[in-house]
C-alpha cells in the first residue's frame, strides 16, 4: 500500500484557536501555539508534523475554515 | 520530505470554498454556526448553483450569514424567514431557495411559519440550527431547551412544570404532508460533518427537483451560552442532546404522504 504524506497551513490570522481541529486530529499532529495571533487567539499549528497523513478531519471540522491540506503519495 | 515539497498547489486536498467569502465570522470560537455554513458555501460551489440561489436569513447569531455565502440573500424578520422564502420561491420557480434559521427563531417566535411553510409544501430547503437555546440574546431558554438545562432564565434547570417540555419539533414537521425529507444531523466530528453535508446535498437537490419542502436539523453548540469550551461543548451535547434529540432521517419519501414512514 502507498503511504501517504500530509501537511497543513493553518490561516494563522483566522484561527480562533476553538481546539476542535487539535481534538480531531487522529494522529496529534496539531496543537495551540503558545503565543496568540493579533487577535488574542491561541492559533492552532502542526506540533508534530511529520505524522500528518492529509486526512484532512481538521481541515472539515473547523468552522473558521481556516485549514488547507495537502497530501502526497511517498 | 521536506513540507515545502509536500505543500505545493498540485497537493491540494481541502481548501476553502469560492462561495464562501473571506471575511471572518463574527461566531464565538467553535461554534456550529461556521461549520454549517462552510458546508452549504461548498455545496453550492460543488452543484454550480451560486447564481440561482438566495437564502433567507434569520434572527439570531446567523442574522449576518449573508456576509459569509456569497449568494443573493433576504434577510427576515424573528421566525419569518419561511413566510419570506414562500414569497421568494413562489416568484421565482427556477432559483434554490432555503432558509437558515435558529431554534429560537424556527420554534419560538416563527413556530406558525414553519409549521405553515412546511405543511404547503413549499419548495424550499430549510436549514434548522438546533443549540438548545437563544444564543445571540444571552443564552436565554429556548423551546428546545432540555429539560434541566441550565440557562439564563432557568438558571435552576429547565422544569418542565414552570417551563413547559422541550419541543421535538422535527419530529412534528416530519408527520406533514408537505414535505419530502427530514432528518437530524449534527456536526460536532468530520465523520457527522461529511453525513450533514450529504443530507443538505439531498435537500438541495430536492429543491432543485421541485418535490417540496426537505427540511435539515443540525443538533448544534453554542459554546458560549452553555458556558463550556468548543470542545466540551461537542462531548456535552453527544451526552446530552443526542439522546433526546436522536440522529437520523425521520422522513425519506415523497411530498403528500400523510405522514413519516418512522
Ligand atoms: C421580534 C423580535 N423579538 C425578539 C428579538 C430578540 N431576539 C434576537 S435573537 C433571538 C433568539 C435567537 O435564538 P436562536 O434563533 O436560537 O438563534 P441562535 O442565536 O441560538 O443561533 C431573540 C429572541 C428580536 N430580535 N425580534
Ligand atoms: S490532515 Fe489529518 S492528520 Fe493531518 S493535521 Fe489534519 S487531521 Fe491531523
Ligand atoms: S478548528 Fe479552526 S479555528 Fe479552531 S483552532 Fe483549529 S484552525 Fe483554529
Ligand atoms: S452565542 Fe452561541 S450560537 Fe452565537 S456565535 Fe456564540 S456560540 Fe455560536
Ligand atoms: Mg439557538
């Protein structure tokens, strides 16, 4: 079976840091930044990127829409 | 791999919608709000129908929706949203009109409305955000309100006694004749949110084939007002909400039956 490879760009500024991508994620790739964007938000980044498999839960889940995924065949 | 090699535009697998406008909601952190709206943005995107589509929307926190779904929209008075879409609809028979609107405004205030709208048939897709209370006025109780819920006025727990009892009202509009398809869906997973996509997908396309009304709940968050975070908001209403306010079709078939098959 091809393995995939995903990544995510989180629109930094949009992101209201709600959790619910965090919490979604089936393999903890992401988690809130300690630091807040210029709105006071935890914005929500990829902690641990290399187990993101583009699955894209985060991306479907967020009501900001503030998470793009790409994907790739390795 | 590098990430740069992996984020590249042939790699794309989710983006926002065209439809969908850039300007950032005014919603509280993680509330369904935005989710429901991401899902509709996409399936007028997805059906190519963002000429033909004007959506009314309501009072409550959706009363600015029109900033967020670039379509044609109308915006209605508390509850009068299916009074105005059967005037929208009714003059022009080619274009998708739907409603959006909350508990407070579909079951409260406009309770005879949609109760009206949906026994005549008319053919519109309703778009039924069911959080348990009046979000956008303090988190007052609404008539969906559980039974113990705490709210701003039943700060003690909803008691059936003083407050009534928590109104099903899906289950009432599934038993009229005029609409062809009603269910309960929510949004609180990627898994559900895929299931509430496909469900509004048929109520589109319902539209779209004149067969009446298709009407959608979404059990749904309101974070705030239930004084919880967005994600203990979601657990609080798999635990609670959904027991009473159960998942599912309750209506699959054919405008003039007499009533849901379930
Ligand atoms: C005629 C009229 N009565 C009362 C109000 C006050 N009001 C504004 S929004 C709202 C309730 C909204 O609750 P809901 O429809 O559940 O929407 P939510 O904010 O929870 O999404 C009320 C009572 C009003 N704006 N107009
Ligand atoms: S695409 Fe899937 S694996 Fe990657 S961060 Fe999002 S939810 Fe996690
Ligand atoms: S779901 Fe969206 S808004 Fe919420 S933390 Fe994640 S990226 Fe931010
Ligand atoms: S008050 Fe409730 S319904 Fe309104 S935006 Fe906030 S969480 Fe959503
Ligand atoms: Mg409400």
């Amino acid at each position: 079976m091809a393995k995939v490879k995903g990544a995510v760009v989180v629109d930094k500024e949009g992101c209201k840091g709600c959790g619910v991508c965090v919490n979604e994620c089936p393999h903890e790739v992401l988690a809130l930044h300690r630091e807040v964007n210029s709105r006071g938000y935890h914005y929500s980044y990829m902690e641990n990127p290399e187990n993101c498999i583009g699955c894209i839960n985060c991306g479907v889940v967020c009501p900001d829409t503030c998470i793009t995924v790409y994907r790739v065949k390795v | 791999m590098e990430l740069k090699d992996i984020i590249k535009p042939e790699n794309l697998v989710y983006d926002k919608s065209e439809v969908q406008t850039d300007t950032i909601m005014h919603y509280c952190p993680g509330c369904s709000h935005g989710v429901v709206h991401k899902v509709i943005a996409e399936l007028i995107g997805e059906l190519g129908i963002q000429e033909k589509t004007v959506g009314i929307a309501p009072v409550g926190c959706a009363v600015f929706a029109y900033n967020y779904i670039d379509v044609d929209w109308q915006e209605a008075a508390h509850g009068r949203a299916p009074a105005v879409a059967t005037g929208v609809a009714r003059l022009n028979p080619d274009k998708f009109v739907f409603t959006y609107q909350g508990d407070g405004d579909l079951a409260s205030i406009g309770s005879g409305e949609i109760m009206h709208a949906c026994n005549r048939g008319e053919n519109i897709l309703v778009v039924f955000i069911n959080n348990g209370i009046y979000g956008m006025t303090g988190g007052q109780m609404a008539p969906t309100t559980l039974d113990g819920m705490v709210t701003s006025t039943t700060p003690f727990g909803r008691n059936a006694d003083l407050n009534g009892y928590p109104m099903k009202i899906t289950e009432l509009i599934a038993q009229l004749p005029g609409t062809s398809y009603v269910t309960r869906q929510a949004v609180h997973n990627a898994a559900s949110v895929r299931k509430c996509k496909r469900a509004i997908k048929k109520g589109i396309q319902n539209v779209l084939d004149k067969k009446g009304t298709s009407f959608i709940e979404v059990v749904s968050t309101c974070n705030s007002g239930w004084k919880m975070t967005p994600v203990a908001a979601n657990k609080w209403m798999e635990d609670n909400m959904f027991p009473f306010y159960p998942l599912g079709d309750l209506k699959d078939g054919v405008k003039g039956e007499p009533v849901s098959k379930n």
